[in-house]
C-alpha cells in the first residue's frame, strides 16, 4: 500500500528525515518516504526534482516493491509475509550467448560462484568480506524459494548453466552476496572536478545494506547474470547490467557492437555505467557489472549519491 498522500505527510517527513543514516526501524515513516524516494530516483533518474519524484509515489508501483523487499530483508517481514505481498513478475539471446563467453568458469553448476566472485582491478575496491550470518539466511530462503518454484532467478540461471543448483551451492552464494556487500562502506573520492549531483566524496555506509539488496531483487532476483536489453528505434543500444541493472552503453562490448548492425551505434554515450567510471572508478570496465563486487560498489554510489541530494532538499 501507499503511505498517505504526500501533501499530508511531507510536513511530517521535513522533521523526522534530518539525520544522515536510514534508521534501522524500516517501520517509521521517515525510512519508508526515503526509501521511497531513493529507489524511484534510482529507478527514473537522478535528474528528477523532488517535485517530480514526489508525483510520481502515486503513479508507479516500483517504489512499492522495493520498500517490500527492504522490510524483508531488514527482517520487519518474514518469508511467507513477502510471498503474499509480492507481484508475480527482454533478454536478447546473442547477448545472453556473448555474455557467457566472457565468463572464466565454465557453464557447468560448480562454476556458478567462482563466475562471480572476481576481484575488480583496483586493491583499494575490494575491502575485506564482512560476515553477516542473519541477513545471509533470509538470501538464502528468498532464493531457494525463487529457485524451487522456477521464478526469475531459476530462469536466467538456465540460460546461462547446465546442471542444478543445490541447497548448499545456494547457501554459499548468499553468504558470499551478502559478504561482500556489507563490505562496501567506505568514503568514495571523485577524481575529476566535481558536479552539483557527482560531488567530491560520497559515503557509502549512508546506505543500508538491506537496501542495495532490495534494489537488486527488484532489478535482478539477485542473479548476477541478469540483463535487460534497452532498444531504441529497433535498436539495443544499452543494456542494464548485472545485480543492480546499472545501465552501461552497449557499445563497451566492442565484439557485440562490431558483429551486429542493430546492436551498438558506434558512439559511446554517457550512461550510469559511464558517468560513475568517469567520476570516481576509471579503472572499471564494462564486464565488472557482472562481479558482485563491482554491481555493489556502483549500485551503493549510485544510491548514496541519490540519498545525499534527497537529504539536501530538507536541509535548505
């Protein structure tokens, strides 16, 4: 359900949302409204004004599922609570075909995590595996459940691998999803001049962890292979990426873009994908988007500099 209309509630909202961190209570109106607004920013677009963000709590259901998502893992919910609550929910298959080319496992079940779990280029982006066995188990139900009725996350893991995922293949896979994004906290520093949106720190720890995970199942399920092909004109020319579904130009796959006529225009364009690389990780490429580390580490940037313009908007 919605919270009440925006007009009554804003007041409310403009004192209780001051303080920099999402409380960990996801039951106060504060932390629904901001989680409300961060994931639609994150899903229409940083650009937006508060004004049109605010329009559209009432027109879209994307905020909706993705404050669903966050009392479940945040453990406000329980499985079978989320199960009833949920929506029962375009691939293109040469990148599906392309994609799993790139990979350095083969396709077979046991290679699944190690497909993954590859460090990113840089030593100061992969900060040490942070345990946290709770929020490991409610991942770890939510995708055994996805998987045993043949949901999304059991779908795209077939086009990509042969064999079977089993319980204990599961179990590790969230504990190494959930590992490796409750270590993305540190302070991000640009290193180009800085922008109203793009500014020149960004802290990561703003961002519960619950919520990099709730926008990742409402993107992906949570699997890391997952795509959605953008076309335009009848032509792909981006392609929302990996756990977080970062959109990236197309065109960085230089081997997809030089075969196909309708996939790529030859022009690289400035995408999220792009705008982070450019601002903060010049050392990221494309293919990182399908590193768990990598979708975290953009997707919790991305989020946390969404969450410092909302912040700014009640602190003027």
């Amino acid at each position: 359900m919605k919270p009440l209309l925006t007009i009554i509630i804003l007041p409310i909202f403009l004192v209780l949302v001051a303080c920099v961190q999402i409380n960990p209570n996801p039951s106060g109106s504060s932390d629904e409204l901001l989680v409300r607004y961060i994931a639609l920013a994150y899903n229409k677009g940083h650009n937006l004004t508060f004004d049109q963000l605010s329009d559209l709590l009432e027109k879209t259901t994307y905020d909706d599922k993705v404050w669903i998502n966050y009392n479940y893992f945040k453990g406000a919910i329980d499985l079978s609570t989320f199960i009833e609550l949920r929506e029962p929910t375009s691939y293109d298959p040469r990148l599906v075909e392309y994609f799993k080319s790139i990979f350095p496992i083969n396709n077979s079940s046991s290679g699944f995590i190690d497909n993954f779990d590859d460090l990113l280029p840089s030593d100061s982006l992969n900060p040490p595996k942070i345990v946290n066995e709770t929020l490991t188990k409610r991942v770890y139900e939510l995708i055994k459940y996805d998987y045993s009725i043949k949901g999304l996350f059991y779908t795209w893991y077939q086009k990509y691998y042969v064999g079977e995922l089993t319980d204990e293949l599961i179990y590790q896979y969230a504990r190494t999803l959930v590992e490796i994004a409750e270590s993305y906290t540190f302070e991000v520093s640009s290193n180009k001049a800085s922008s109203q949106f793009f500014t020149q720190t960004v802290k990561l720890n703003s961002i519960p962890t619950e919520l990099v995970l709730a926008i990742m199942y409402q993107e992906s399920k949570l699997f890391p292979g997952s795509f959605r092909a953008e076309i335009f004109d009848g032509k792909i020319l981006s392609v929302s990426l990996g756990l977080a579904h970062i959109l990236v130009d197309v065109d960085n796959f230089k081997t997809l873009s030089s075969e196909y006529n309708d996939i790529g225009d030859g022009m690289l364009q400035f995408f999220t994908f792009e705008l982070l690389r450019n601002y903060y990780f010049s050392d990221l490429r494309a293919e990182d988007l399908f590193q768990i580390r990598g979708s975290v580490l953009l997707a919790r940037t991305y989020l946390a500099l969404i969450k410092q313009k909302i912040d700014s908007y009640f602190s003027n």
